[in-house]
C-alpha cells in the first residue's frame, strides 16, 4: 500500500529545488505559463529536459497544440513572478507584468530569468495525476544571477 498523499508532500518539502515559470504560446490559447518545480534534465545528446504538469493546468492545453514550451529559471529576485504564475490568477494577468520575447519555437523566454531552454515536444506520458513532457532543447539563454529556490514551503536563496 502506497503512502498517504500528506506523507509524500511532507516528504518532498524536504527536497530543494530550483524554481521554473513553464511558458507556450499557440493559435488558440495564446501565451500561457505556470510555476513548475518539477524539472529535470534527461539526456545531453540529444539535448532533452522534463517538466511534469497537473493534468488539470491549462498550460498543458496550450503545450498540447503548440508543440513547445520554455523553461524559464527565476532568478533569486523574481520570487513574485513564481508567485504571479502560480495560479489565481488569469493567463492574461500572469504576463502583464512580465517582460518576454518569443523564442525560437515561438514560446515566450523570460527576459529576467537567469536561464531558459526552448523546447519541442518530443514525447509526453501520463503518470498518475500529471503529464511528464519531454522536450528536445533548440536554444538556450543565460543570464547572471542566482536561482531563486523552494525549500520546506518556502523560497529560499544561496547565502
């Protein structure tokens, strides 16, 4: 028998991780984004990341028909721009306040993160409650400054 679903949070708080805004942009959504902490590099050759999204995000919807998405490393100073894509609030309302420009693939790159990866869609799996989408890096983008991070339900940085 599997753990509780609060034994498994409880535990995963205790794991540090860097924090993502998760971006596409298509014909019939538009740009679209979400604070994603799950993120992982799969393969250097062919250049591939992960990123796991609730099936339930609209983003997802946005990613399905686009093709692409970007992952967008936050910078330390950005704790506010997690917290706008997070949820709550509209697609609309999550990019106001945020600069971007289209990448290659057309998703949109966040100008202030400190790294961000294009991708293509190149597989997406289902596993229990999420997507895993696996996406093939066209372009990569890096900028000065540290990662802002979560920790324990809260953001922490590098001291």
């Amino acid at each position: 028998m599997p753990v509780s679903v609060d034994d498994f949070k409880k535990a995963l708080q205790l794991w540090a991780s860097g924090v993502t805004v998760v971006t596409t942009q298509s014909k019939k959504f538009g740009v679209q984004g979400m604070t994603v902490t799950a993120f992982s590099s799969v393969s250097v050759s062919p250049p591939q990341v992960l990123v796991c999204i609730n099936d339930s995000a609209d983003t997802g919807a946005g990613i399905e028909e686009s093709r692409c998405f970007a992952v967008n490393v936050l910078s330390s100073e950005q704790q506010d721009v997690s917290n706008q894509f997070a949820g709550g609030s509209s697609q609309q309302q999550r990019f106001e306040n945020t600069t971007w420009e289209p990448g290659i693939t057309g998703a949109p790159i966040l100008t202030d993160s400190i790294m961000s990866l294009d991708c293509k869609v190149v597989e997406k799996v289902r596993a229990g409650t999420h997507w895993i989408i696996i996406g093939e890096v066209q372009d990569t983008i890096r900028r000065p400054g540290d990662p802002l991070l979560y920790y324990c339900g809260n953001y922490r940085q590098l001291s």
